[in-house]
C-alpha cells in the first residue's frame, strides 16, 4: 500500500509537470476532443504571484536568491468534492484552471484513465519530442577533437 | 521657506500622448507584436528579465516595446509591475546539474564528460553585418546529430576530485539564505546575498568592473572553469500537496570562474572560484557575475582590498542601475527652490569675493550706482 502511495503521487508529479510545461491550446484541444468535464468550483484563484527562484552557490553549495519569476495557481473542487491544484510558470488563468481541473479529475478512479491517456500522454510525447529535437540540435554543435601529426614519425 | 508650485498638467499629459505616438512610430510600418520581440529579440528579453529581476518572456518582451527598446526603462518597468503581486514562496534549489543543456563550454579541459558543446554561440562568426538578414530570407533548419543522453556533470566535480579546488561555497548550517527584496542591505554581507545583488546587477558595471579585474586592479587569474545554458525545472513546496510541485523549466546561464590563488595566512594554495548564475540566455553578464564574485572574496580569503571591484559596499551599493538610473535622472526635475537658494549664496559670496580681491573697484561700482 505504502509504495502504491508513493507510485500514485510520483505519477500525480509528473502529470502535474507535464501540464505546467504544456500551452493551454493543446490542452484545451485535447480536453474537448477527450470529451473531459470542465465543470468545477474555483475555491482559490486562478491568481498569479512570485516565486523566488533559487540557485546554489558554486553550483552545489549553500542556496541563494537569483530572482523572481511568475506562477499562476488555482485550486478547483468537481461537483463530486475532488479537490484538484495546479501551479505552473507564467500567467495563463485559463490554463491553471484546467489544469487544476485535470488534476482533481485524475484522482477519481472513474477519470483517470482518460486524463492519463486521451490528455496526458499526447501532451507528454509532444514534450519528450521538442526536447529530443534540442537536444539532437545542440548534439550537432558538438566538438570533435583530432590530433595533427606533425612531423616525420 | 517652501513654496509650491503647481502646473505642467497639460503640458505633462501631451508629453505623454506624444510619447505614445513616437512610441508606435510611422504607422504604415506593422506593429511589433510580443511574439516578435520574445523569439527575435530573445537575447534583450533575457538581458531585461535578469536585470528586472522577474522571468516572464512576454513581460519583459511588452516592457521593450513600451521603452521604446531603452532597457534600463524596460527593467524599471518590470521592477515595478514586480512590486505588485503577492509572493507564493522559494523555490527549491535549482539544480544546474541536470540541465537540458544547450551550450556548455569549458576553457579549462578540452576533453571533459559531456564534451564541449557550443550551442548557438556569437563565437566565431566574423561580425560582417549579414545584408541577406536585412532582404529577411529563409533560414535553413538547424542540423541534428544522434546523441545519447550523456551526464554533464559540472566541471568543479572533475578538480574536486584532486583536492585542488576549494568546495562549492557552504554557509553555515543555520543560515537562512538573506533576501535584499526583504532586507536593506548591510555590510559586509554574506555571500549568498551578494550573489543575489550580483544576479541583477547592470551587466555594462559589471562587465567593466570583470574588465579591470582582468586588467591588474584585483588581478586573480581567471580561468572560465565552465559556461553552460539550458532549461532547468523549478519545483515548489506548498502546504497543500504532499511533494514539491513542478513550475516549469527557466533557462539559465551558469558561469563557474575558476581562479588561481598562491594561498594565504587563511587557505592553502589552489583554485578558488567565483561563480555566476543569471536568468536566460547571458553569458557575458554569468562570466562578470564570476569574476566580482571572486574579486569580492578578497577579505574571506585574506587578500589585500586594494582596488574597485573588491570593495563589497562600492560594487553591491552601484550595481543596480534602477537605484543608479533613478537618482541620476532625478536630477532633470525641477529644482528650482533648490537652485535659488544656492543662487543667492553664489552670488552673495561672489560681492565677498570681489571685495576681497578688489576693494577699489567694488567702491567705483557702488559709485556710480548712486
């Protein structure tokens, strides 16, 4: 039971991430065409704010401010009393609302499937592509070192 | 005596509609939409962001656009909109890493894990202004190579391992890390605020105070140990969920100076290291963030304070060119009272001067006022 926990809220992470990262086009398209209730109490927000962005000294040392960024939070609550959070970066309150609403909608047994699947996943593969194609782009400007031989022998 | 003076309303509200429409320029020529300015301007939007202190592209973008491209009016903005939310709280530590790297370079190992990776760089292009950019034709995709996910780990690690390179700066077990957003500045302060100042300090000091240090004032043999820009995942604990929350990912440019030193009475002889951590795209100002920050270690590691970049209360108290911007050109309001006053006194020291100098000639004047 304990490591089922420990699964569930490792998965509700990385959800979470994946709709913070994503833009509300995709989702609000993926939302209607996955036929996913929107209906939903706002108990706090949708609101924007500050974070204070942390670093650490050299690298590993001891954590400093470096500076703020935006966060937009919401917290919804579905018909059936499913609380459902969302933070993510920037100011979007659209967004932070559907994504509040996808993470109360996960959490009942009778939804989550389809967020993972129809919401989630598409999402998540468009995410992973955009990052292989950088990460393929940057790989391209690797630097391949030869030795000249100079001389005879 | 004060006196107030009232007016300039009209005048003032037509400056500023005049303003605006210098502001939108020809009006045959297309606005600029944020969009625009976010992807082609990138690098003036990070330089606004670090230096405004707030990471939101289109923000720093739509402060651009309302400066009319003067980035010190851009950053004054964003600090200002800043001022206006409410703070959620601290992010965790980010960790650099486990960067999505985009450009890593190293001055100091040409054969290091993860390789020297130049991303896209200004570095060796011939500076030849490009005609072709200007006609605005098509730009050919960027190359893509096959590559295994490959760890970078950060260069201090590799000296670490010979015991040669001081450790990552640590402070003591129950330091809070200071916030200069909260507290007024004090000196000395501790490093982990200066490196706050530092972060969204006016890159241009910086660069030359980096410059003079290069130059002989505070010379400490700089080495860029590692420069390396990427996207690195934010994450927040809040009282309502069980693990930190994931924000997003920022870019950020980290810059580890690495530095000889020929020890002290207070440390051996090694590398010591100044490091730089700014919002963006920003090399330049990550590589001057380094070279203060070690400049500034001057008494921590017993050097002698002899020159600008190592004195802590000169560099941090300049640095912010929205403190610096704001007391220089509060200097164009009026200060009329003011000047009057000193306007009596030049002159009624001026009379005392002349009758000083010239006893005879003041008497004629007075002479021949009668």
């Amino acid at each position: 039971m304990r490591g089922q926990e420990a699964r569930d809220q490792a998965e509700r992470k990385a959800i979470m991430a994946t709709l913070a990262q994503s833009s509300v086009d995709d989702i609000a398209r993926l939302w209607s065409e996955a036929g996913l209730p929107s209906e939903a109490e706002l108990l706090r927000g949708p609101e924007t704010g500050l974070v204070t962005v942390r670093g650490r000294i050299g690298g590993g040392g001891a954590p400093f401010n470096v500076g703020e960024a935006t966060v937009t939070r919401a917290t919804v609550r579905l018909p059936s009393g499913q609380v459902g959070h969302c933070y993510a970066l920037g100011r979007d309150k659209r967004k932070a609302r559907l994504a509040a609403i996808a993470d109360a909608l996960w959490q009942e047994p009778a939804h989550r499937e389809t967020v993972e699947t129809r919401l989630v996943a598409p999402l998540r593969a468009a995410l992973v592509e955009a990052r292989d194609r950088r990460r393929a782009e940057t790989a391209a400007t690797k630097v391949d070192f030869f030795t000249m031989v100079r001389g005879e022998d | 005596m004060y006196v107030a003076v009232k007016g300039g309303e009209a005048a003032i509200a037509n400056a500023h509609r005049l303003l605006a429409d210098r502001r939108r320029g020809d009006r045959s020529v297309p606005t600029l939409r944020l969009d625009q300015i976010v992807e082609q301007l990138a690098l003036g939007v990070d330089r606004v962001m670090s230096e405004g202190s707030l990471y939101d592209r289109e923000l720093a973008a739509l402060a651009i656009v309302q400066a009319r491209g003067d980035m010190i009016e851009a950053i004054f903005l964003v600090r200002a909109y800043r001022t206006t939310l409410p703070r959620f709280g601290y992010t965790k530590a980010v960790d650099t890493g486990t960067m999505l790297v985009e450009r890593r370079v190293s001055a100091t190992y040409k054969d290091l894990p993860g390789g020297q990776v130049l991303g896209p760089t200004f570095d060796y292009t011939h500076r030849l202004l490009d005609p072709e950019l200007a006609a605005g034709g098509d730009v050919a995709e960027p190359l893509q190579r096959e590559s295994e996910a490959e760890a970078m780990p950060r260069v201090s690690a590799i000296l670490a391992r010979e015991g040669l390179i001081e450790p990552d700066g640590e402070m003591p077990q129950d330091h809070i890390p200071g916030d200069i957003t909260r507290e007024p500045l004090e000196f000395p302060m501790a490093r982990d605020i200066r490196l706050q100042a530092l972060s969204r300090g006016d890159e241009g000091f910086l660069l030359a105070l980096g410059y003079s240090t290069q130059r002989g004032y505070a010379r400490n043999h700089p080495f860029v140990g590692e420069v390396r820009i990427g996207e690195v995942d934010l994450e927040l604990e809040v009282p309502e969920l069980p693990f930190a929350v994931p924000l997003g990912t920022v870019r950020v440019t980290e810059c580890q100076m690495v530095n000889q030193f020929k020890g002290s009475a207070k440390a051996p002889p090694q590398f010591t290291r100044g490091y730089g951590l700014v919002f963006g795209q920003s090399e330049r100002k990550a590589m001057a963030m380094a070279l203060c920050d070690r400049a500034l270690r001057a008494s921590e590691l017993g050097e002698d304070v002899v020159a600008a970049a190592q004195d802590e209360e000169f560099v941090i108290s300049h640095s912010d060119n929205v403190q610096a911007t704001g007391f220089v050109e509060h200097l164009k309001l009026p200060h009329y009272v003011d000047f009057q006053a000193e306007l009596d006194l030049v002159r009624r020291m001026r009379a005392e001067h002349e009758a000083r100098e010239n006893p005879a000639k003041v008497e004629e004047k007075r002479e021949a006022a009668e």
